[in-house]
C-alpha cells in the first residue's frame, strides 16, 4: 500500500499508521481517538468463519490461562487451529481502514441500507440495524474478497443463499481495476497463492 495509501470504505489516504481524514471529508461519530489511526480490516469477518471451529465455539485443551482458566473464541482458535490461522491472516481479505469504522463495523454482513444517512462526514458507508452498505466504488472489490474467501476455504459459511445474487451482481457493476489487479500480484508474491476471482479478470 506504499504507493495506495486509500482506505477502502472511505477513500481516505493515510501514512503510516495514521488516516489523512480532511482527504476524504471524514468526520468521526464518536471515538475520536480510534478514528484517527488505522487498522486493518477483515473484510469477511474472522466471526463468520470462526465459529465453523470447535476452538472457537467450545475451546481446547491447550487453551487455558496460567491461573486454570479454560478460554474459547478467536483467541483459542488463532492459537490452535491452523487452517483458521491461515484464514485470519489471509491478505487477499485484509483492508486498511479507519478504526472507528472498523470498530463500528464489527463482524456485521454486508447488505443495500434504504436512505443514504452520512454519520461520518462525507464518507458514504452505512452501518444501521447489524448491517453494513459500502459505496458504489468498492462493492466489487468487497464482493470479490467474498467470493475468492468462500472459493478457498468451502464450507466455511463465508456467503449466504441470501448474499450470494447479490455479491455477483455488485461483481459484474463494479468490475476489477489496475489497481486491485496490482494487490493481487503483489499478495501472490508474498502469500504464495493465485487469487482467480481477481486475477482471471485483469488483463
């Protein structure tokens, strides 16, 4: 991202460890202080996935504290399974975003919001009712992490019946650019695997 710093739901750009928020006409809802770093955002949220894992769920047997106590959730899951590390730790599912919005976003799904209410300045991304609705410009990148995570990792619960018309609706609107071809490459490069939802439509 050196030389694309944007954070993906508001199109802001960052340095380092900090958002730029004026660039993109960010105003913060409430948490001032999460607003003005950022943090990397998992698009398909690591809970959609993680409770296919019985670590998530019910635990293990090396998850215990040092005072006895058992522990269960994502914690456990990170430290015992492998698979669901990979999945965790997957770049092709990793975003720079805003932290508050990152915050705010929780581990909601993605869906058309009614109205166009704009709580965090001029960023347009919706968060009402456990629900999330990114702006036009984004939603075939959103919809292709999707599809790439549940072509990946099958089985994992990553799209719905519900969702998935409208992932490849917003797939076909909003087709790849060269930029997400070029963090395709790059994330090849590094992680070792071809994402084909991606790159079998760059040129």
């Amino acid at each position: 991202y050196q030389d694309h710093p944007v954070t993906l739901y508001c199109g802001c750009s960052f340095k380092g460890k900090k958002p730029n928020l004026t660039s993109c006409g960010y105003i913060p809802k409430k948490d001032k202080k999460r607003a003005n770093r950022i943090e990397w955002e998992h698009v398909v949220p690591a809970y959609t996935f993680g409770i296919f894992f019985s670590e998530w769920t019910v635990g293990h047997s090396k998850c215990v504290k040092k005072n006895g106590k058992k522990y269960k959730g994502r914690r456990c899951a990170s430290k015992v399974n492998k698979e669901f590390k990979r999945m965790e730790a997957d770049m092709y599912n990793l975003f720079p975003a805003i932290g508050e919005v990152n915050g705010l976003r929780s581990n909601y799904s993605m869906t058309i919001i009614k109205g166009e209410e704009r709580e965090f300045g001029k960023c347009d991304v919706e968060i009402k009712s456990r629900k999330v609705e990114p702006r036009d410009e984004i939603r075939g990148e959103i919809a292709r992490t999707y599809l790439y995570m549940d072509s990946v990792y099958p089985g994992k619960g990553i799209i719905s019946k519900k969702n998935r018309s409208m992932f490849e609706e917003w797939n076909r609107s909003d087709p790849v650019d060269e930029w997400e071809c070029e963090r395709a490459r790059r994330i090849e490069r590094i992680q070792g695997n071809r994402n084909e939802v991606v790159m079998g439509e760059c040129q």
